[in-house]
C-alpha cells in the first residue's frame, strides 16, 4: 500500500504549518520521516490518518483518503501519542474496546499483546504503565487489524535496549513481507539501522526525499590515525589538497585517494594506526540538511548579547 501525498499545504490561522509538501511512501521497506521541532512532521502525520484537514492538498493511502477507508484498522496502524489509553482502563481492556470497533476477533488481541511483550502486564491498568509499556501498548494497539500500513511517531521513544530491538526487528519484518511503515524519529542513529528510504521536512517543506545509502554515501575525505600528524600533513600537501587535523592524531585528508596516502606514508617512514574513507552518518546529513531549517536554535553568544 503505497502513502501518496500531494501538494498537502495547512494553515493555522496566519501560521504556515506545511507548505505544498508532495512525497510517496513505498511499500516493501522502511521510510523515515525527519525534521527539526516545529518543522510540521506533525501535522503531516495527522492529515494522512484525517485528524487534520489540508487546506489543500491531499494525502491518501492505496488511492484512497484515510476518511475514506470502510475499516481504517485493518488498512492503516498508527501510532501518533502513547498516552492515548485511558489511564484507569486495563491494558487488555484498551485494546478489546478498539477492536470491538471493527469487529476483530478476541484471540488477535491475545496475539497482539504476546507481540508487543504485554502479556503479563494484560490485566494492569494503563496509568501504572512507564514510558516505555505505553508505547509497546500502542504499539500492540497499532497492529490489532493486522494492517498494510504503519504510520508511528516516535516509537522507539521510552524503550529500553531490549525494547529498542524488539522494534527494530519487528519493522525490518513488517516491511520483508511487502507491508509500508513511515515511521518519524529524532534517534538518527536508530532510523539508520531501520530505514532504507528517508524524507526530511523542514519550515514546512520538504528538503531531501533520498535513499539512505545516497544520503550518506562515502565521503572524498581520508582520515589517518598517526602520531605523526604534522609530519604526514606536510608530505601529503599540494594544489588541491586540503588537510585538517581533527584530534591530536587524526589528520583528515582531502583530494588524494587512500592508496596514495597510503603509500607515501610506507615511502617516508611515518608510522600509521589506521587509515580509511569518512563516511557521513545519517545525523552529518541530516545537519546539513536542516541548518538552516531549525525554527528553535540557542543563540551565539554574539547575538545573545544584543537580546
């Protein structure tokens, strides 16, 4: 089930909170979805499930608007707050009052809770839940109608390592069998070891809509870890070449390849710890991406003095 969003634009009064924003979501992988606060990833989310109204624009799920979907459950799991449960209702409780919404059947819900880990937690009540018990809830919550489509904000907030990788293997399957998952996050370090496609949202545009492997391919920066920073930095020097020591003994060379690099070091003598090309993280691009994008950033120490 292909998410297509179409030139979806939403205004809170005089406040521009998406701006023509236009991307698909594909089934068969994970897509993450990323942007500063306030960048509207939000307000995204909730106008493809129909809890906001575009000003215009569209979104729609297999061809069709979220307001449109006879059994919205069994097409579309969400996840967008945690603290959605009522806090006096059992955990069990919660989820047997969703289903009976769309008539789904007792013993998912008992699969459901095995899934998430809430077994033995089922008969609690949901305000005695920590962070990360509410989360595998609406989590449990989100796959009752056994859906083509995860949308979740944020799910891998409040979980534990062991929860981290529950998640993470439970997404990687959902996709490997042809299922969509649009999953926001602000762990970039977490959604690149999820996500295969990325969309990055920034004043309420999109920015970058990109393979991950294109957003962090491999650098032309060579880093070299030599005692012999100076030395090897003045060997390597030429047009075109920039160096750049980025810790006591780490030189970061631009310009040559590593097995020039490599052997000017043998040819002169200068011990070497370690050589190999940068390769930019998903948190590199992601900066670069969005630097100019951040609505709520501390101010320099210059400008603060003007305040």
């Amino acid at each position: 089930m292909t998410v297509s969003v179409r030139n979806l634009t939403k205004r809170y009064g005089r406040t521009l909170a998406v701006n023509d924003v236009s991307f698909d979501v594909a089934p068969g992988k994970v897509t993450g979805f990323l942007g500063p606060n306030g960048a509207g990833k939000s307000t995204t989310l909730r106008s493809i499930v129909g809890l906001d109204f575009p000003t215009t624009g569209e979104a729609r799920i297999d061809g069709s608007k979220y307001i449109e979907l006879k059994a919205p459950l069994h097409e579309v799991g969400t996840l967008l707050d945690a603290k959605a449960a009522h806090r006096s209702r059992r955990a069990v409780d919660h989820l047997r009052w969703i289903a009976a919404t769309h008539g789904i059947r007792r013993s998912r819900i008992d699969e459901v809770m095995d899934i998430a880990g809430l077994t033995s937690v089922a008969k609690k009540k949901v305000g005695g839940f920590s962070l990360g018990m509410g989360q595998r809830l609406g989590i449990a919550a989100a796959l009752l109608g056994d859906p083509g489509t995860l949308i979740l904000d944020e799910p891998v907030n409040g979980l534990d390592p062991d929860g981290v990788t529950w998640i993470r293997e439970l997404l990687r399957g959902f996709a490997a069998e042809g299922r969509t998952v649009f999953l926001s996050s602000h762990l970039l370090g977490e959604l690149s070891l999820i996500a295969e496609h990325i969309v990055v949202i920034g004043q309420g545009k999109i920015i970058a809509d990109a393979p991950l492997d294109q957003l962090v391919q491999t650098s032309s920066v060579v880093r070299v870890r030599t005692p012999d920073v100076a030395r090897l930095a003045a060997l390597v020097a030429g047009p075109g070449i920039m160096t750049t020591t980025a810790a006591p003994d780490h030189l970061e060379i631009e310009g040559l390849p590593v097995e020039q690099i490599a052997q000017i070091a043998a040819r002169e003598q200068v011990v070497v710890y370690g050589i190999g090309q940068v390769t930019r993280t998903l948190e590199d691009a992601y900066n670069d991406l969005t630097r100019g994008a951040v609505q709520y950033a501390p101010q320099d120490a210059e400008s603060a003095n003007h305040v």
